[in-house]
C-alpha cells in the first residue's frame, strides 16, 4: 500500500461485523453544575489536552449539515487528545487532516492503484483467491476503491478521511484510526515493507493492530463514560461489491492485530507495544497465536530450482514469496474447504475474525516460487513446512483431499498427482508430503509437472 496505512471500513461489511454501540449525544454545558468549570489550559502541550480542548471536554460539533472549519478543528483537536489519553503518547505536531468524497478518492491518481503482475497473478492464484478468469490488479482496485475509510501517509504526515455522505462528514473511529498511525509516525517512524505477504501482514498485525485497538478502546469510553460525536448513517462505506477473499487476506491485521496487541500490553503494558515496534513480529502466526511472538521465527524453507530449460523464475529481486498461515486459511476458506462459518467465531475480545482451522494449525514455514515458460504458460512450486509431522499430514489430506477433490472437483490421476478440469484453476498438481514438508508442484498439464520441478 506504498507509503499509506489505510483503514478499510468495517461497515463495507455490516451484515458480518459487529458494529460499536451507539454513542453518546454531545453533553450540553449548560446543563453542568454552576460551579465546574473545565480545568485552565496547561502552561505547557501534555498527554489529553491539543490545541486547546482536554479529553474528556464537550465540544459542540453537529455533523448532520456537515462539518464547517471551527467544528472540524475541534473534533480533530480533541480526538487527539483522547487518542494521547489512551495511548498514553504525546503527538509531537499537529496532523493535518483533510476529508473528500468517495469519488474524489477513486479519482485520485496512485492512490492505492494495483498494476497487472503477472508474478502476483499466479501468487494469487496458488492461493486459490483470484483464478484465470480475472485479474488481481482489478481485484484489488475494485476493493480499496470501496473499501477505504481513510488512510494516513508518512511522506507529508497528512490523514485524508473518505466521506460517503453528500455533506463531508468524518467517522470518529476512523479520524482516531488515523491519529493512531500519526502518533506511531511520529514516535516510532515506518520500517521499509516486508518483501513477502505473510511479513506484510505480521508488520501491519502490530501498527493496524494497534490503530484498531486503541479505536475499539475510545468506543468503550463512548459507550461508558464520554460524550462522543455521532456519525451520521450516511458514513456506510463504499457500496462497492468486492472480492471477500482478498479482503480477507487484507483484513487480517485489523481483526487478529488488535487481540496481539492487547495480548502484548496485558504482558507488560504499553511499554511492551511500544518496544514491538522495535523488534517487530516476523510472520502472520505471530499475530494469530501471540504466544509465538517473539520467539517462534519462520522455519527457513528453500526451493532449489528444478525447472527444465523451457521454465524459469521471473526476473525480480525476490523472486520467491511466503505467504504464511493467514493465506494457507483463506485459501482453504474462500474455496469451502473448511467450515464458512468457523470465520466468525469469537476468539478474543477485540478480534473479528477467526483465521485459524485444524488444516493450517501448526504452520512453520513455506516458500512459494512462481514460474512461466517461454511459451507464455504458468506454474508454481509451493514448500510448506509444519510443526509436526501430523500437522504435515492433516495439511496434505485437507489440501488435496478437501480443497482439490472436494471444493474443485479434481481428479486423481497418479497417486500424489490431481487434476482441476474446469473453472478459473484448471491445472495439475502434485501434492506429496515427505516429513514434516509438503510440497506442491502446478502446471498446465500432468506432462508440464517436471517441466515445472522435476519429480525427485
């Protein structure tokens, strides 16, 4: 997502999350005893006060009839005292905060734009999320144009919200989102992004994770103790139809993030979180399984080159990628190869999702390499390595048993080897299991197999 940390919008998927409880009306002054007054203004800026208002003062913002300029900054001024409050950090400066239209972000220029990949293409669909018949770049425009609720960029320190209403409005989750990402900046600065999507996901369990934590935080103080400004039901996301399986893949560190998060402050406080930051978690079983970090490292999987001359790997810096535990179960999802609705069960308290199954439990490693031959076909060798060896074989049977035999209708044509004869991931494979590794072989054809990676 280049240099921008976006937040995608919870409400895009109000029939599958749970929303926050209503919020408080604003508090009228007028109606306080005569004789509180909100304390004086410290000599000094500190932890719950910005730019004149306190955390816990009323302001009167109405956003029915939109936000004119005096309401905007003072809704921004003291959401970023309430975000210091929680987070128990100083913003160092201001943070300039600009809200437009829906489509004036799909308008904006390289704003979050994917560009066709053929390398990404068969990534994506190794992992059985984008097949043959669509392109990833489409994908993935088509879910961050409807999907994003704001976003914050590190190169000029600025939060631009995304309304969806006719009169801007901003979200208060998303505003303080936002100021989470602002506030990491500031105190901590964004490390060059991971080369693989599982590091991507570990990196943004940990920064989105706490974004979202310290935004479900503030709705608690919402609903329990402090006057908050409403949303107007027009903030309802973008109405777009998208991919749910890329989205989750996408999702993954809002949802898990938040659990790690608190799992790491309930080790050691905020000081814990704050140190993550400088020993970040490596893969997206950390953020599942927060007992993994930060001991448990990825196991170091290779895939030595076996390709005949006809094949090869694509020309990049990194030619190989790892895709990890959140991918290995939203491959076995989105194809219905474990049960839909294990995704909704509860498994904390400020996680949204459950990304784990009794097929992807005990992931140790794994590396994929995408190939293409000179004649314009595509393959891919994928190595995952497992806790276990029971762990490898439950892998292998769900894989080939349950994902290829049962949800694609595959045939098995040799003992190790299946075929997908019709839809968006009509190809062979070779599944085969030796040890704790299992790896699995794609190609065109059952012939094309060896082209690929020659049998051993």
């Amino acid at each position: 997502m280049n240099d921008s940390q976006p937040a995608l919008a919870p409400v895009a998927l109000a029939v599958l999350l749970v929303a926050s409880g209503c919020a408080a009306p604003v508090a009228d002054p007028s109606a306080l005893p005569p004789s509180w007054s909100w304390p004086d203004d410290p000599p000094t800026d500190r932890i719950g006060w910005e730019a004149g208002y306190w955390y816990n003062e009323s302001i009167d913002v109405d956003q029915s009839d939109g936000l004119n300029e005096s309401e905007r900054e003072a809704f921004v001024a003291r959401t970023m005292a309430r975000v210091e409050h929680i987070r128990e950090l100083e913003f160092r400066q201001s943070v300039p905060v600009d809200v437009v239209t829906r489509e004036q972000y799909r308008s904006e220029s390289g704003v979050f734009r994917s560009d066709p990949d053929p390398w990404r293409e068969q990534v994506y669909e190794a992992a059985f999320l984008v097949g043959e018949n669509e392109s990833v770049a489409d994908v993935l425009n088509q879910l961050y144009g409807g999907a994003i609720a704001g976003y914050y960029t590190p190169s000029d320190d600025r939060i631009v919200v995304v309304s969806d209403g006719e009169t801007p409005t901003m979200s208060r989750a998303t505003l303080a989102h936002e100021l989470v990402h602002a506030l990491q900046d500031q105190h901590f600065g964004f490390a060059s992004t991971p080369p693989t999507h599982d590091g991507r996901i570990a990196e943004n369990g940990l920064s989105e994770g706490d974004a979202n934590y310290v935004e479900a935080l503030y709705a608690e103080r919402c609903s329990a103790e402090w006057d908050c400004v409403p949303t107007p039901d027009t903030e309802a996301g973008g109405g777009s139809d998208f991919d749910f399986g890329v989205y989750l893949t996408i999702y993954a560190p809002y949802s898990e993030g938040p659990e790690f998060v608190h799992a790491l402050r309930e080790r050691g406080g905020w000081d814990a979180v704050n140190a993550a930051y400088d020993d970040a978690p490596t893969t997206s079983e950390q953020i599942l399984h927060p007992e993994a970090y930060p001991d448990e490292g990825p196991a170091d999987v290779t895939v030595r080159d076996r390709s005949s001359a006809a094949w090869s790997r694509f020309d990049r810096d990194r030619p190989t990628d790892r895709l990890g535990e959140v991918f290995l179960y939203t491959a076995f999802w989105d194809t219905g190869a474990v049960d839909r609705t294990s995704l909704r069960r509860q498994v904390g308290r400020y996680s949204r999702y459950n990304y784990t199954s009794n097929a992807t439990a005990g992931w140790g490693g794994d590396e994929l390499v995408p190939y293409r031959s000179g004649d314009g076909e595509f393959g891919y060798v994928w190595a995952t390595e497992w806790d276990t060896e029971r762990d490898a074989r439950e892998f292998r049977t769900g894989y080939a048993e349950s994902l290829l035999v049962g949800s694609l209708n595959a045939t098995r044509v040799e003992p190790d080897v299946y075929v997908v004869e019709d839809g968006p991931f009509a190809d062979a494979f070779r599944v085969r299991r030796s040890g704790t590794r299992v790896t699995i072989v794609n190609a065109p054809t059952v012939g094309r197999l060896d082209g690929v990676h020659a049998d051993s």
